[in-house]
C-alpha cells in the first residue's frame, strides 16, 4: 500500500519569495533571472516552466529528485540570504507559484512560476540603485545584472530598472529597496563655505590696494 501525499486546490496560486540574478541575453533582446544554487545553469524568464538540472525526462516536480522551483513563505527568510557574502548581488522576488508544487515547512518546490516583483539592492558603493549594469560574469548567452547608481555604471552594459522590466515582460515589476540618495552633481556646502571665505579675503585685499592707491593720489 503506497501512501499518498495530500492535495491541496487552492483558490489562487500560492505566494512566495526567493533569491536570484537578473541577466540579460547576449544580443540585448531578453531578460530573465538566474537561481543562486542548484537551478543557476539554467535562467529562466518572468514566466516559466522548470526544468530538471539534471537532464532527466520527468516533469518537475519530480517526489524522487531535488528539480523544480523553490521558494520560501516568508519574505524575511528570503531577505536574510541577501546578507552572505556570495548573495550580496541577487535581488529580491515575489513569485506566483503555478502549476503542482510540494510543499515543505520552510516553502516550495514547484513546476512553474511568474515572478511578479523584483526588488533591487542597493549599489555596491552605498547608493540607490539608477540602472541594472554588467556584473562581470554570466551564463554562456546570459550577462549577470548588478545594481549600479549613476555614478558607478560608467561604460558598462546596463538597463534601467523600468527597461529590464519592459524587455522581460509578463507584466514584472522591478524597484529599487535601498541605499542612500546620491549626493547631487557640484560643490558641498563646506567647499561653497571655503569658497566665500576665499573671496572675502581676495575682496579685502583689493579693497586695501585701492587705499593705498588713494593715499598716494591724495599725496601727489
């Protein structure tokens, strides 16, 4: 006797949270995400069905194998794997969960999902993400994105978060969750103080010249 494991029917799919890369295809017509662990081989766009890792001709998810989508239920949990030092980089999605899933304690493992939200970190320097610029690596045919303010995008490969969300479509959302607003373009107050003080003293000194030049004229 083989026993079963429950069915659920929920009324509308599941929500839940997870870590990933944002990438963008070699020629600049797609974007999609990477996982950050078993399923990172294989991006995946906004809308998708999984795949098995490992090359095997079951449907995912399968009882026997680790393959399929996974996810947790609580955003925190996600969150928290945003602080290790390898992870530092990923975003942070909000996820349908569609199609059959198994459910755990901590989340699920499904076979297909939408990703609904995308929430960017901040720019390496501290500053709140302007664009999703070339990381410096990726997937053969796929750029890894990472988040970069104005300032430190330079020359690279990048999208704004609006123009990452147009090419991946499906109806995602993508903003920025922090950082520190950056400083705008020309002097701090401190060097415009510095500034007024050195045309005070220039100001001063002419202003002594013109005496003197006036003594002597008075004298002449």
């Amino acid at each position: 006797m083989r026993l079963r494991l429950p069915e659920e029917r929920p009324t509308e799919p599941p929500t839940g949270y997870k870590i990933a890369h944002p990438v963008l295809s070699q020629d600049g017509t797609r974007a999609g995400f990477t996982g950050v662990s078993l399923g990172g081989a294989l991006p995946y766009g906004v809308l998708d069905e999984a795949r098995c890792v490992y090359g095997l001709r079951h449907r995912a998810p399968h009882r026997r194998c680790d393959c399929g989508f996974h996810c947790v239920h609580d955003r925190a949990a996600a969150e928290a794997l945003l602080c290790t030092a390898e992870h530092r980089a990923a975003v942070l999605l909000e996820v349908s969960v569609l199609g059959a899933y198994i459910r755990f304690e901590r989340g699920f493992r499904y076979a297909r999902q939408r990703v609904r939200t995308a929430t960017v970190g901040p720019c390496g320097c501290g500053a709140v993400a302007a664009a999703l610029a070339d990381a410096g690596w990726g997937r053969p045919g796929w750029r890894a994105l990472t988040a970069a303010c104005a300032g430190c995008v330079r020359g690279r490969t990048s999208l704004s978060p609006a123009a990452f969300a147009r090419l991946a479509g499906e109806g995602l959302r993508v903003r920025a969750g922090g950082g520190v607003a950056e400083q705008p373009v020309g002097l701090k107050v401190s060097e415009l103080v510095a500034e007024a003080a050195l045309l005070q003293a220039r100001l001063d000194w002419f202003q002594t010249q013109l005496a003197q030049l006036d003594e002597r004229g008075s004298q002449g």
